[in-house]
C-alpha cells in the first residue's frame, strides 16, 4: 500500500495497464491514505470513497475485456471544489453551496473521466477560489504538509497539499491570479497555468474571459505534462476552446534529453514589491544550474510593476460578471470575495479602459521580451508560506501589504498577459519550505515550460515533506 501512493501518476499509469498492480488495488491504496492524512492536512473537502471503488470496479473489468483504455486509466485525481462533478458535492467553499451535489459534470471532469481518470473527491479552496490562503466557512484551513502551522497558499491550495502529502498523483484545478502556481510553489509541486483556451472552460459565467484558466497539477513535469493531454483540446462548449498545436506534451517533455538552443532570461523581481532574500538567491541558482543542460541563460531587469492596477481593476470587473446574481447577498459572503466585488462595482467605465490599455502594453512587451527568448524564469511567490491564520503576509523586506492579493503580483503580471506559466520546485528554505521557481512562455510553449521544469526539479530535489521522513 505504502509502496502504491508513493508512485506517480505516469508509472502507476505502465503499472496498471501491465496488469501488475489493479484499479481497486490503487484505489484502496489512496483511499487509505486520506483517511490517515487528510485529518491533519484537510486538503480533501469530500471523499467520494464509494463512487470511487465503484468506478475502480467498472475500470478494471474494461482492461479484462481487452477494451481500450484511456492515458490516465485507474490514476486517481483531485478535483477543485470550483469544478462540478455529477453526484459529488461541489460548494466553491461557500456556505451558498453547502450541500450543493451538481447533476451534470463539467467539461474538464468529462475529458479526465473519458481518459480513464479516477476521482477520489473533491480538494479544497477558498469562497469560489477567492483568496491566496487556502481557508473558507464550510470546511475551515488546509494546512502545508511542510509544516501544519503553515498556510498552503491558494486557490489550488487543497490540490498542491493533496499531491504533497502523496494522498494522490494529479490535481486538477484553475489559475486566475495565480490559483495553480501559488500553491504549488507552496507545497512543492508542479502547477501548470495553461494558455487561454486550451481547456475549455464550462460551465462558466464569462465563457469569453481568458485571464481565468482550468490547468494541471502534479509531483513532477512529467505527470504534469500527462494530465495536461487528458484535459486540453477544442469543445462546442467553450468559445475560446482550440486543440493544442502538438501531438502529445508528455511524449516531448519525457523525450527531451536536454535544453540546448533553448534561451532563457531570469529577472528577480518582475512585480516591483521585493522578494524574500533566501528565496530569490534559490531561484536564481536553479536557474544558473539548469544551463548545464545546455540552455543559454541571460540575468535582465523585467519590470512590469505598472501593470499591477490594470490586473486589479479587470480582476474587479470580472468578479462582478461572474457574481452578478448575488450581488444583493454580500453580507453572506466572505471578506475576501465581498470585497473584491464591492471594488469591482466601484470602478468606472474611464478605468476599465485604461486598465485594457495598460493590459496591452504589458502584452507586448511580454511580445517583444519573447523574440529574444524562449522562457522567463523569476520567482513564483516572493515570500516563503506564511502562518495558517493569517489571510496573507503582512510585509515583504519590510515593506507593507494592503490586501490578500498584493503578495501575488509576481504570477498576476502573468495572468495580464494570459501567457502560460509553470511553477517548479526549486530546493528548499533553511527552514525546509519549498521554494517555487516560475517558468513563463509564449502562447502554447507548454512543452517546453515542462520540460525546462524537469530539468530544475532534477537538478534541485526537495524529497519528501516531514509526515514522510
């Protein structure tokens, strides 16, 4: 069982299908797992045990029959509490939704089923993944596999602590300012914003907003890679959708045997707010280090500071968009969505367009930056996980933080842009704490954003959180 949970997704994946280990064999094994784990951690909002050993069931007769099976056959998933699943409770972390069971399956749920997935539950996120602490009135705080006093970061938060603590190989989840990233740079995993479009998004309220996006999540690039096939491809459902321009990403990225000719630029500090000393010197190793797999690497000054209002004010329009039917329920809401509602319907229409202005100068100059390289890699969170109980960190080098969102201008001058990035463990703190290395590249460089990762994570191990040890 031990032996089971530990291994990732794409060698559970050859061992199944091999016949050597079987579906509910897997299953169980991680089933165990959470029921040990999840207590202390909360990462999981809702265990499907039942219809998970039943779909184990169903799975393994398909591969005795000789039917063909999907690339994900019998490999357990987490699903964020933002993305319905038919029969499987789905909240979004508010008390509007407490016991809320979808009866249709969203577009994504339907491809990682398709591709022989197995959901184990839901994972948790803050009030419909408004926060950078992964904390909500329905479930409470999911706590760092790192360190339990510790916060896991957000909105993907439940996800990164689930893959950490090895209670499953592959997390799905969603990225707006930084919902993939964030998390996994605090829990030490890989998490992967995708393109606009890739995966479709449906269900969704603003089927035409590209800032927000569905993306995967995984211990390694690898998987990472894996998942991102199963999800990504065109859907009569979502306008935007567009299948990828490649055959298969994890066929690149396991194939990929080095980085040459790839030219990569790091900038410590593209946001302007400081970054943690230990943390910035840790990624700017990782990226000297992964030159030795033949990459050029080039240290420049990137800052993109004046954009960080524009994000603010599309981010304000957007939550209005997407909660105008509640808007006479704010006071049921949390702090953190309410207010980021109230400043949306503060902002004038002089201010929109001005923030669409800015949004296209910072485009090209992520445009223009990208003619001369192949990727940027910065720091993913400027500051190491803070306390649990805290909303977000009060200060970076002494400087004072005036909201949740500040701390995470590094990924949303990403998300301005709507370009892919992918965030790679990068060693550890001092302190044992996972530093987040970010990988940002042009419109469906995915590929290659994974295999730069593997090469960091191969480079720069972390091994196993404490509960592990």
């Amino acid at each position: 069982m031990n032996e089971i949970f530990g291994l990732g997704a794409s060698e559970l994946a050859q061992h199944i299908r091999g016949k050597r280990i079987g579906v509910k064999e897997v299953v169980e094994a991680h089933l165990a797992a959470i029921a040990r784990l999840n207590p202390a951690i909360n990462a999981f909002c809702t265990v499907a045990a039942d219809q998970a050993l039943e779909w184990a069931r169903t799975s393994e007769g398909a591969l005795l029959r000789g039917e063909d099976v999907g690339p994900l056959y019998g490999v357990p998933i987490g699903i964020k509490d933002l993305t319905p699943v038919a029969g499987i409770r789905t909240t979004w972390g508010s008390t509007l939704f407490r016991d809320h069971v979808p009866t249709v399956d969203a577009e994504v749920v339907v491809r990682l089923k398709r591709a022989g997935a197995i959901i184990l539950g839901k994972t948790n996120t803050p009030e419909f993944g408004a926060g950078a602490n992964t904390v909500n009135d329905v479930f409470g705080a999911t706590r760092n596999p790192w360190n339990l006093t510790l916060s896991v970061s957000g909105s993907t938060g439940g996800g990164a602590a689930a893959l950490a603590s090895r209670m499953v190989p592959l997390a799905e989840g969603g990225d707006f300012g930084g919902s993939l990233r964030t998390p996994a740079a605090f829990c030490g995993v890989v998490g992967l914003r995708t393109t606009a479009g890739l995966i479709a998004r449906h269900p969704s309220a603003l089927p035409w907003h590209d800032q927000a996006v569905a993306g995967p999540m995984a211990r390694n690039a690898e998987d990472c890679a894996l998942l991102l096939d199963a999800m990504c491809g065109a859907s009569a459902t979502s306008p935007l959708s567009i299948d990828p321009p490649w055959r298969s990403a994890h066929a690149i990225v396991a194939a990929s045997a080095d980085l040459k000719g790839i030219r990569i630029a790091y900038a410590p500090d593209i946001a302007g707010i400081g970054v943690d000393a230990e943390i910035e010197s840790g990624c700017r190793q990782a990226a000297r280090d992964i030159a030795s797999a033949g990459a050029s690497l080039v240290e420049i000054e990137f800052d993109l500071s004046d954009g960080r209002d524009a994000f603010l004010a599309l981010r304000g329009a957007a939550m209005v968009g997407t909660h105008l039917d509640r808007l006479n329920r704010l006071d049921e809401l949390g702090v953190n969505l309410a207010g980021n509602i109230r400043d949306g319907l503060a902002l004038g229409i002089v201010e929109l367009a001005r923030a669409e202005r800015k949004r296209a100068e910072i485009w090209h100059r992520w445009r223009l930056l990208f003619e001369r390289f192949d990727l940027l890699l910065t720091p993913t969170a400027p500051v190491p996980p803070f306390p649990v109980e805290q909303n977000y960190p009060d200060a970076i080098n002494g400087r004072k933080l005036s909201s949740y969102i500040d701390w995470i201008a590094p990924t949303f001058l990403v998300s301005l842009a709507a370009l892919p990035a992918a965030s790679v463990p990068a060693g550890l703190t001092s302190t044992r704490l996972p530093i987040g290395l970010q990988i940002v590249g042009p419109r469906f460089s995915e590929p290659r954003i994974l295999t730069a990762a593997k090469f960091v994570e191969r480079s720069h191990p972390i091994g196993l959180p404490p509960l592990h040890a």
